[in-house]
C-alpha cells in the first residue's frame, strides 16, 4: 500500500520543525535555570515538558497530520497517544536529573542521553502503535536501528547542548540543529514502516486525526504560552539582580574610601590627614 507523508505538502513537516523549534529553545532556557537554582526540580520539570512534551511529542503528532494511507482511514487510540505523550515528559525529566545532577559529565551525560534515546524511540512506535488503520503494518529492522541510533545521539546532544550553551544567540543555535535532529529520528522511523492490506474491513476505533486538532492546539497553546511566560519572568529576575550586584559593585569603592582613615586614600580624595600647616 502507498504511504504518503507529506499530505498536505510542506505545511506539516515545517510546523513540526518549528514546534521542535520552540519546545527546544525553552528547554534549554529551563535546564539553564535549573543549572543555577538551589532546588532545581521545578525547573527541571518544566524542561522536560518543554522539551519532551512540545520539542519531540507534539512534533510527532504534528508531522502525522501529513500522514496518510491510499484508501485507509486513520484513527487514534487516544488513552495509549497520550500514554507515549506521558512517556516523552518522563524519559526527558530522567535524562535532565541524571545529566544535571551528575557529578561526572562523561558517565551522565552518555548515561542520561541512551535513556531518553531509548524512551523517545519508544514513545515513536507506541505512538504508531496507537493508529487504528485496518491494515497490517510492517517495520524494516535496520531503518528501526538507525531511528533509535539518531533518537539517542541526538539526545545526548540536546543533554550537552544544556550542559553547556549559555546565552540566547548560543541557545537558537542548538535548538535549531536539535530540531533537525528530531525531525531526522520522526522521518526516519517513518520511513522504517510499510502497509499491507489487512482482514479488518470498515471504520477503525478511535478518532480522526482533525477530531483531536482542537484540543491539542488549545492545550499546546497554554503550556507554551505558560512556559515562555515563566522563562521571561526568570530571564528578568537574572538581569535585575546582574544589573544590582553590578551598581553595587560599583559604588562599593567610593563608600569605602569615605569610610577610610588610610592617610594615601583621604588625599586622594582632596582630604589631607593629618592636616598640613601652611605657613603664612
């Protein structure tokens, strides 16, 4: 059977980028802030569901929109879609707290990015899983591998990326190359799948594809809108307390020298101790 994955042409793949995008570019924001927190688990959290939930999971469904097969229709099962949405959060928020918490880069960072690797490649195929067709799906072994090759390095460099960027030139680009590697793992697991014509006949269980638009617009809507929200509040606060430490730092010096009885730092400041005797 045809499978065709651009449906509706480029529309879908590049809203699925811009949504890997946007859920990039917060999570690292996020996973900065929860570098730098004292009680860095909020932060962490919202990380994972910036990146997990916006950058990978919402991207997915997204690319699916344009998918399609001649002559089939397409349902969800939507208790087991939301169940693998469930899963890119957590496998995200594992991977965050490892490399994070980690005291040493070169164990937790291969050591978090093979099990969100691993857990996004599975929230992929659970999510195949969840598409009622009526037709026998087969996958291609060696296309399967390399997805959850490419889910896995691009995992431990999204981990590294968070790790290590800093300021929001450097964070554009890498959620611009971690974009593009989501996008890569999606198509190629696609790519993986191949249709038969299967003894289910009629309707599949479930529901279409455009039932479930409005609800997942609205609630992709809120939880963007919240988390830019929460990351512009903080980006805020760390520029207001730089800009005080800076403006006390620098009056710091001429309070000292008021304060001082250093005879050397009261003449340089027009003040003689003790006083010369002028002589008339």
């Amino acid at each position: 059977m045809h499978l065709e994955h651009f449906s509706n042409g480029w529309v879908t793949p590049a809203l699925a980028y811009f949504m890997s995008f946007i859920g990039s570019v917060l999570g690292l924001r996020c996973a900065a802030h929860a570098r730098a927190a004292k009680s860095p688990a909020g932060w962490l959290v919202a990380a994972a569901v910036a990146l997990g939930g916006a950058g990978i999971w919402v991207m997915h469904f997204t690319a699916m929109l344009g998918f399609a097969i001649d002559g089939v229709d397409i349902r969800y099962d939507v208790p087991l879609t939301l169940f693998s949405a469930a899963i890119a959060v957590v496998v995200v928020l594992i991977g965050l707290a490892i490399v994070v918490r980690g005291h040493r880069e070169v164990i937790a960072l291969p050591l978090g990015g093979a099990i969100t690797g691993f857990g996004v490649a599975a929230m992929h195929y659970l999510g195949m899983a969840a598409m009622n067709t009526g037709a026998a799906m087969e996958y291609d072994a060696g296309l399967v591998a390399l997805s959850i090759a490419i889910a896995v390095v691009a995992a431990t460099a999204a981990f590294w990326f968070m790790v290590h960027v800093r300021g929001w030139a450097n964070t554009v680009g890498a959620a611009v190359i971690m974009g593009l590697a989501v996008c890569g793992m999606h198509y190629t697991g696609m790519m993986a799948m191949s249709a038969h014509h299967g003894d289910h006949q009629g309707t599949p269980e479930g529901l279409a594809p455009v039932d479930l638009l409005t609800p997942l617009i609205t609630t992709v809507a809120l939880v963007v809108v919240g988390l830019v929200v929460l990351v512009g509040v903080a980006e805020l606060e760390v520029r207001s307390t730089a800009a005080a430490a800076a403006s006390l730092e620098a009056e710091r010096p001429v309070a000292s020298t008021l304060a001082s009885t250093d005879p050397a730092t009261l003449v340089s400041s027009g003040r003689e101790w003790p006083r010369q005797m002028v002589d008339n």
